[in-house]
C-alpha cells in the first residue's frame, strides 16, 4: 500500500487496540489513545525505510534518504545471506528484512529502552519522530507543499504538548507496565503494532510480504504470504483509496467509541 493508507491503517489499529484494552477492563487513558494513534500511524510507514522513494525517506531531509540508503543495503546482504535455494538473488532489499515480524518486534523493543533508559528527552525525541511520520502520512497532501521545517516544528510542538500532559498523574505515562521508573515502556507497543499492520496491509498487494520471516514455508524463507491472487491489488489502486482507506476511517472511529467508554 501507500504511505496515507498506511498511516491511516496503523491510527486505526490503535484505537482498535484501545477499544480491547478497554474490553479487557485495562482502558486506556485518552491521552495514551490518542498519542498511540499518531505513533502507530507513523511507525506504519517505518518498515519502508528500505526503499529510497518512499514517504519516510523525505521526512527528515537527506538524514532519513542517508538511512534508507544503509537500511536497504542491510536488508539486501541478510536477504541473500539467508534465502533458500530456491529464491533469486536480489540487488535491493525492499519488501524484505524491514517487513517481518522480527524486526517489528526489534525496533519496538528498542524504542522502548531508549524511553526507559534515555529519560524525558530520548521520549521527546521519539514522540518527534512518529509525530513528522504521522504527519507526513496523514497530512500527506499539505506535507508535500508546505515547507520540511513547518512539518518539523509541527512535529516537536505536538511531542512537547502530549509529553507534557501525559506526564500528568492518571494520564497514562505509566500505563500497562504501571510501576515507579517504567513510565513510557509502552512506547515500543504502537511502534510494534505499526510496523505489523505496515506488513499486512502490503501482503494485500500483488508482489505479498515476506512477514514470517524466517519461518520456511514452500520450502521458502522469504515466503511472500498474501491473500488469494485473486483478492490483491496494486499498491495505490482504486480498491486501496475507495474501499480500505473509508473502511480504516469507519473502524477506527468505531474502535474510539469503545476506548473511551462511549458505547
């Protein structure tokens, strides 16, 4: 999929998130719902960073085209370091280490010890992030012809403004792991569940997604699971901006309603 759906995907399976958080009698606090639905929104375009013309390459400059740079060329050496005989050798590593659930479960990890371990200032400096990613994804249109330094400063105002009301007491700093010195542990879980979403929503397309890495299957490691051939589309098609996108729209309002107790 593209990068608006993506986003858009990823805030909907947050607040959907919230909504079993809240069935489970372990609700969210709104702050938490709502500063988990821009971090997974931006944490659904991540997996991308291993192709130089996505969304995430322009969001900070030549520093985010530098890392995708690096990142495909990671994901390339391990993809032909761990294929299966029967995989083709490849020269670029989009659609390949960044879209499997280790990574997903890595860059989550990480970003929650940086939250646990970095303080006040490594939380603001990953709320910034998901907050340009968010932007850049939902806001795609407005993004792209206003200027990189409007969308950054919209990017720290909004982390400054969430860190300080989720700081707090009841709004959610602590929340899930609900312990002195592990505020903000739960940053990784929207981070984790972008980056999954991310990989679903491309195994609804044509080429699939290698998601089960590194688990064989077909005698495959990089298995491109998907849907039924029939049933997928080309990345950008109109099923993805006349059915998906409406539908993560209506489910993600749903998921709200439930979250905070409404219905």
């Amino acid at each position: 999929m593209m990068g608006p759906a993506h986003s858009l995907s990823g805030a909907a399976a947050w607040l959907g998130v919230g909504a079993a958080a809240a069935w489970l009698e372990n609700p969210m606090p709104w702050p938490v719902l709502l500063a988990g639905m821009l971090i997974c929104s931006g944490a659904a375009l991540a997996p991308d960073l291993d192709q130089k013309s996505a969304t995430i390459s322009r969001a900070f400059g030549p520093l985010s085209r530098a890392l995708c740079g690096i990142i495909d060329t990671v994901s390339t050496a391990v993809y032909n370091a761990t294929r299966g005989k029967g995989e083709r050798q490849r020269s670029g590593g989009h659609r390949t280490l960044t879209h499997t659930w280790p990574w997903a479960l890595f860059i989550g990890g990480g970003f929650s010890a940086i939250a646990y371990f970095g303080g006040r200032w490594a939380v603001l400096v990953i709320l910034f992030i998901h907050m340009v990613l968010a932007v850049e994804g939902l806001l795609w249109r407005a993004a792209r012809v206003s200027s990189d330094v409007l969308v950054w400063l919209l990017g720290a105002t909004s982390a400054w403004m969430l860190v300080e009301i989720l700081d707090r007491p009841g709004n959610g700093a602590d929340w899930l792991f609900g312990a002195d010195g592990r505020e903000y542990l739960w940053l990784g879980v929207p981070i984790v569940v972008g980056a999954l979403v991310h990989n679903i929503g491309d195994a609804l397309t044509v080429s699939g997604c290698p998601v089960l890495w590194p688990i064989p299957i077909a005698g495959k490691r990089w298995y491109p699971l998907g849907t039924p051939h029939f049933m997928r589309f080309r990345a950008g098609a109109w099923v993805e901006n006349a059915v998906l996108m409406p539908a993560f729209m209506v489910l993600g309002g749903a998921g709200s309603l439930v979250a905070l107790g409404v219905v």
